[in-house]
C-alpha cells in the first residue's frame, strides 16, 4: 500500500483509545485493511455478525464512522470507501454463491419431497396441511388438492386413535420431535396402521412454525410379524405337546445341542437347559453319555453312515433315565448340509418307546406259546393216540411222513405206552400215500422201540402196492404182525386179550 493510505490508518488507530470498547473491532479491521490492504480481517467480523445483508449494514455504518472520525482531512474518504467497495464485492459475491446454493438445495429438497416414496406433509401449527407429496395421495388416497387446507387430524386419524396421534401433535407443537405407529383411515374408509416419522418446523424467530410429517403403511408388515408371532406360539405349542424330543445338535461326538424342546424331562428326566450351552459356558450334561455304553459304538456308527450317504437315519437304542432306569427310545434324523455339502448341524426327533418294546416282546412271547401249542396240537393230530380198550391204543397215521413227523410218531407212541400202560400197539397207515425208504424206516424204529417197553406193534393197512415196496426195499419186518385194515387189527387185538392167541400173517 501507498503512504497515504498507511497516513489514514494511523489516523484513524489514533481516534480508537477515545472511542468505547464495542465501537473498536471493525474500525481496528478497516485501519489494519487499509494499511496492509487485506480486508481478511474484517470480513471475519462482518460474517460473524449474523446474515449478508446485515453484514452490508455494519459496514456502511464503520465507513461513515470513520469518514466522520477524519472529517478533518477530506482526502481519506476515497482509500476508506475503497477499501469498503472491495468487502462489498466479497460480500455480494458470497451471497450469489448462497443464494444458488440455496436455489440448489431448495430444488433438491423439493425433488426429495415429489419422490419419497414415504408420504410426507406439511402441517402449520394449527394443524393445516400445507403441503402433501404424490406417495401421500398413494397411500391416503386423497389428491393434493383435497388434503391441503384440510385438518390433519380430521382428515387422517379415527376415533380409536384421536387421543394418542393428539398427545403426538402437541408434543410437537411444544417444539418436541416424537415419533409414532397408529391406526390410519384412508378415503375409502379402510383403517390402516403407519409409522409416522415426525420433525418440528420453526419461524426464523425460533417459534415453532408446525411440523413436518414422512410416514409409511406398515400395514402388511404389521400382519406379517403377527402371522409370524402365531406361527411362533404354533411351534411352541406343538413343541410342548410332542411325546418326545424334538432337537437340533452338534456333530461333536457329545450330541452337545443347540435346541431341544420341552419334551426332553419326559423322555430323560432332565430339563432341555441342561443339555443347551449357557453362553460360552458347556451343558450340565450331553445326551451322548445317556446312552447305554454297550449301545453307543453301533449308534454312532448307524448315524455316520447315514451322515456320509446324506441320507435320513432311524435308530433304536437304550439310556439310562435320570431316575436309573433303562429306557429304550427310537430316534429318527438327518443331517443338515451348507450349499458346499458340508454337515452343520443334525435336526432330529427322540421318543421313549420303552412301553412299545415292551410290548413286543411280550407278544413276541404270547406268539412263540401259540405256536408252541399249535406245533402240539398239530403233533397230536398228526400222530393221534387212540385208545381201543385197556392195554390196546392204535395211531393211525394219514398224510406224508417227513423226517420231523417220523420223530414225532415214535415219540408220541412211546410216550403213549408209557401212559397207557398198553402191550398192544396198533399202527395203521391206510392213510399214508406213499411208503418210502423213510417211512418204512420209520414204521421199523416204531416197533423196535415200542418192544423195548414190552410191548406189541400190529401194522394195519397195508396195500399189496406197499407191501410191494417194503418187499422191494428188502426191510426186515418179520417180527412185526400185519393185517390188512384196521378193524383186522382191532379184532386181532380184543381177540387175544379174551383168547390169548389168533393166526397172524408175516411178510416173506
């Protein structure tokens, strides 16, 4: 800067000690602008002093001061509005550049406003919609121009919820922003539910100018998340009344799980907590070690083959119940595999089927006697002993002879000796079809054994083309009686009980 202008700033430094301490700071910044001629300094107090315009008005103010200040030398009036020209240039450039920033903002801001997709309005302090967007007239219905003028209250809220949204707005007209979820109505008469995102408006004096509202039909959601509670108590309940285990658990070898529901206490006696990790703290107990140790090893084997072949398991094992007994339980499971194939956890279900197995061994019992009884009952039939008179008992024999029923003849005659107390026995095979080597066999070892207890064998029945076949197959029966029927044998039989003796016939 030239001399002159430095002359007037030590001037007008030379006025300040006279002036009170409020009139200094900008006279300070217009000498130090005028002796360095950087007008920084006092373009930092104007701007802290409020708003542009006011700044243009505190400025015009220090330039007449201080013109008025060196009245007496008429030659610093032009360096001083010099030097005031320069911050008004600076002034007036930063007003353009906010006022586009404004006009910038203010388009944003309106755009904003036209494509929210939350509805959004305006509200002065009386309640009166002022402004309303385009998702508004989606989700209410009404058209800008049917809803700007209109009380929101009215417009908006029915009666069920005119107490609560009332205690909203004047929590907002008290300059408090508060949110809120009600009941909605909308212009064809359906109630729905929104969320209400709301933010208090003031006058430039700070006053509270109404309020400004963006809110969203929450409706579906809201039915949604109560579908979704139902299905929860659905679930809960399902999992109380299941007769037994319904879990999911680690493959730790442990069976250390991550649920199990209630059912657990019936089927082990202990609680489902104890067998669920409390935070980074291990069960009470795994369901592993209740297995029967004698029991675990094919468990586990049955369950990692199912594992590896990604297939459903079904096993049946024992464990030891909380009280000490056994119980057997039945379990049904599956892995479950992450989208690479790698198994996370096993889902599963365990019932107590200790009453079922019970059961079944039971019948399994009840059915070996019936068919213990059936076997007897079909040996008696198939080997009858019949008694003809004291001391004489006949069997007559009807169907194939196998190498079973063969022992059963000779067993069922002895033991028919034996409780008869008979010394004749009359043996009839009219009924047998055929006569083989085995049958033949058969009728020998009958009577050898029947004369070991004494007694006598009559063979009644035979057929020329079954003596044919013994003859045939050159078995010695000569020590064994025939006659041709039954009743022969019979007749044979009384006879010598009452005669002692008759004429018999010997194959040979």
């Amino acid at each position: 800067m030239n001399n002159t202008f430095i002359a007037i700033a030590d001037a007008l430094r030379a006025h300040l000690p006279s002036l009170p301490p409020t009139k200094r700071p900008l006279l300070v910044a217009l000498a130090d602008a005028l002796s360095t001629g950087d007008p920084s300094h006092l373009l930092t107090l104007l701007r802290n002093g409020g708003s542009i315009s006011s700044g243009f008005n505190r400025l015009d103010a220090v330039r007449r001061q201080a013109t008025g200040l060196l009245a007496d030398n008429p030659a610093a009036a032009g360096p001083i509005a010099d030097i005031v020209a320069e911050v008004q240039r600076v002034l007036i450039a930063e007003e353009e550049t906010m006022l586009r920033r404004e006009h910038m903002l203010n388009q944003r801001l309106e755009q904003s406003f036209l494509t929210s997709p939350l509805a959004t309005l305006e509200a002065n302090e009386y309640g009166i919609i002022t402004r309303w967007n385009p998702a508004a007239e989606r989700i209410f219905g009404w058209s800008a121009a049917e809803a700007v003028g209109k009380n929101a209250i009215e417009l908006l809220v029915p009666n069920i919820a005119h107490e609560h949204v009332e205690g909203v707005v004047q929590a907002l007209l008290s300059g408090q922003a508060k949110n809120s979820r009600n009941e909605n109505i909308t212009k064809d008469g359906r109630i729905i539910i929104c969320q209400w995102y709301n933010a208090v408006l003031h006058h430039p004096d700070g006053k509270v100018a109404g309020w400004l509202s963006q809110t969203e039909d929450i409706t579906e959601q809201i039915r949604a998340e109560e579908a979704l509670r139902e299905n929860q108590r659905r679930l809960d309940r399902l999992m109380r009344n299941l007769p037994g285990i319904a879990y999911r658990s680690r493959q730790d070898g442990r069976w250390t799980a991550e649920f199990m529901s209630e059912g657990a206490l019936e089927v082990t006696g202990y609680p489902a907590s104890d067998f669920i990790p409390d935070g980074d703290q291990p069960p009470r107990r795994y369901f592993g070690d209740l297995i029967l140790p004698e029991d675990r090893e094919a468990v586990k084997e049955s369950v990692q083959t199912a594992l590896a072949q990604q297939r459903q398991f079904e096993i049946t094992y024992r464990i030891r119940h909380a009280d000490g007994s056994i119980r057997w339980v039945w379990e049904r499971g599956t892995g479950v595999f992450n989208e690479r194939g790698q198994l996370e956890a096993i889902e599963g279900f365990v019932t107590d089927v200790t009453a079922e197995r019970q059961a079944a061994e039971e019948r399994q019992a009840l059915n070996e006697r019936i068919i213990a009884a059936q076997e007897a009952a079909l040996r008696e039939l198939s080997t009858p002993i019949v008694p003809i008179s004291r001391g004489v008992i006949a069997m007559p024999l009807i169907g194939s002879i196998d190498s079973t029923r063969a022992q059963q003849v000779i067993e069922s005659l002895l033991e028919g000796v034996n409780t008869s107390g008979a010394h004749i026995v009359i043996l009839d095979v009219t009924g047998v079809p055929v006569v083989d080597t085995q049958v033949a066999n058969t009728l020998l070892r009958s009577a050898q054994a029947v004369r070991l207890l004494g007694a006598e064998v009559l063979l009644t029945g035979i057929r020329p083309e079954v003596a044919q076949t013994i003859v045939g197959l050159g078995l010695d029966m000569s020590h064994i009686r025939t006659l041709a029927t039954l009743q022969d044998g019979i007749t044979y039989a009384l006879g010598r009980q009452s005669r002692g003796q008759t004429s018999v016939h010997r194959i040979g």
